[in-house]
C-alpha cells in the first residue's frame, strides 16, 4: 500500500476538495461537513477534473455538465451505471494521507 500526502488537514475547510495527479490518476481529498474522504477526482462523463466542483450534503457536482457523486459510495447519482473510485484517508496530526 501506498500513502500519497494530499495536505494539512487545516487547510481542507467544509466543502473543499485538494487534487493530485498521481501517475495516470487523478485523486483528491473532500471535506464534507468534517467528513474526509478519498475519491477519484474525474468525472465518469467527460473525464473532467472534479476539483472545480462543488461538494454540498455528501453530492459532489461535476462542474462541467452537473453529474452528481454521492460521496459514500462513489455511484454516480446522475447515471448509476458510473461510479468513482473511492480510496482510504489517514489523518497523522495535521497531515492528511490518500492510501492507494
């Protein structure tokens, strides 16, 4: 296993979301409501960065054209055929850890 450091944890305020781009992936951390998760930051639709969505009651939104993510299970609220994968976070002190 794999631990990619995503940021500080203080700087990940409700509704935010930090990307990287890890080999051919790209990753991100959320914060919904206190709630970190680790998600596959491209959208199953257009394969846009999702980082420049919005995150509001556990739905990510693609910015581009509004799929919508539950942020639980990664299936996609917009067409449940697609669902993003979703990858375990650690929290050390203040530090946030993506685990792939």
């Amino acid at each position: 296993m794999r631990k990619i450091k995503m940021g500080r944890l203080a700087d990940l305020p409700p509704g935010a979301m930090i990307e990287k781009q890890i080999l051919a992936r790209r990753v991100a951390v959320v914060n919904d409501n206190g709630t970190i998760v680790g998600i596959q930051s491209e959208c199953a639709h257009m394969k846009a960065s999702l980082a420049k969505g919005g995150v509001e009651n556990g739905v990510l939104t693609c910015a581009w054209h509004g799929w919508r993510y539950d942020l639980k299970t990664g299936r996609c609220l917009s067409n449940p055929e697609f669902a993003l994968k979703r990858y375990d976070v650690e929290i050390v002190d203040d530090d946030i850890y993506l685990l792939l």
